[in-house]
C-alpha cells in the first residue's frame, strides 16, 4: 500500500515537472515581426538605387541578429521614377536564440526606422514592429511623413 503511494506521488511530481518545464519553454518561445513601408513619387532613379542600396546595406550592417537577416522587397519603378521598398519579416522560435538581441529588439528596431527618417527624409514611411517574449508582448506602430526627419511611434494595446 505504502508503495502504491510513493508511485502516485513520483507519478504526480513527474506530471508537475513536466508541465513547469513546458511552461519554461513557452516562456522561452519568441515570436517577432516587423513591416518597414518605404514610398515616394517623382525620385531620380540615381535616388531610387542609392536608397536601394542604403536600406540593403543599413539591415545587413544593423548589430540585430533578428533584424540584419531581413530580406527587402524593391518593388520600385525606375520608368514612373517612383520608390517603393518593402520589409516583412516574421520570426518564431521555439526556444529563443539570442536573449540579448530579442531583449533590445524593440530600441534597435526603433533606433533603425529612426535613422532611416533621418538620412531620407524625401520617403514616406510606415510600417509595425513587435515581440512577444518571456510572457509579454510589446507592439509598436510607427510613420514618418515625406519632409520629415524623424518617426511618430504609437504603442498598440495587445487584444484580450
């Protein structure tokens, strides 16, 4: 009888170790995503592949692991003189890779829409970034309009 007891109790600890270990996991988890909109009229194609070549090389260069692997999208029309570049990246992992770089994700992706205002700001853009980690989610609208240097942000509210 006594023996049936213990195996109950390992058997219940067990269940327990398995599920706070499933819940480490998920707290682990990452899930990241942005959108970066760029757009103007009436640009010379000299400026449609220089800011081309800019954004390629600012993404590449950034010190974010999850932001430097992003892929930009040129959909710009060299005939009509008009600039469109388009990011959209989304990124789960399981068990997050880099805590460091998910942690200062949402300053170095604000410090980079920033800084890409600042160098054009002829562009018009928009665009979002969030993350959901350690149980928390932090999302962020943003827009930079043509002739300004600089991006209004706006926190979204998470959905209940």
């Amino acid at each position: 009888m006594e023996k049936d007891l213990n195996d109950g109790k390992k058997l219940r600890e067990e269940g327990w170790n398995r599920r706070k270990e499933r819940r480490r996991r998920m707290a682990d988890a990452v899930k990241i995503s942005y959108k970066i909109f760029l757009e103007a009229e009436d640009v010379s194609q000299s400026r449609i592949l220089s800011c081309a070549s800019y954004m390629r090389n600012i993404l590449a260069g950034c010190g974010n692991s999850y932001i430097s692997r992003a892929a930009l999208d040129d959909e710009s029309d060299m005939d009509d003189f008009a600039l469109r570049l388009f990011v959209d990246e989304e990124i789960r992992e399981a068990e997050c890779s880099n805590e460091e770089m998910a942690e200062s994700f949402i300053d170095d992706m604000a410090g980079l829409v920033t800084e890409i205002a600042q160098a054009h700001s002829f562009l018009e853009m928009e665009g979002s970034f969030s993350i959901s980690y350690k149980g928390e989610t932090v999302s962020y609208a943003y827009t930079s309009w043509g002739g300004d240097d600089g991006c209004d942000f706006c926190e979204i509210e998470a959905a209940e």
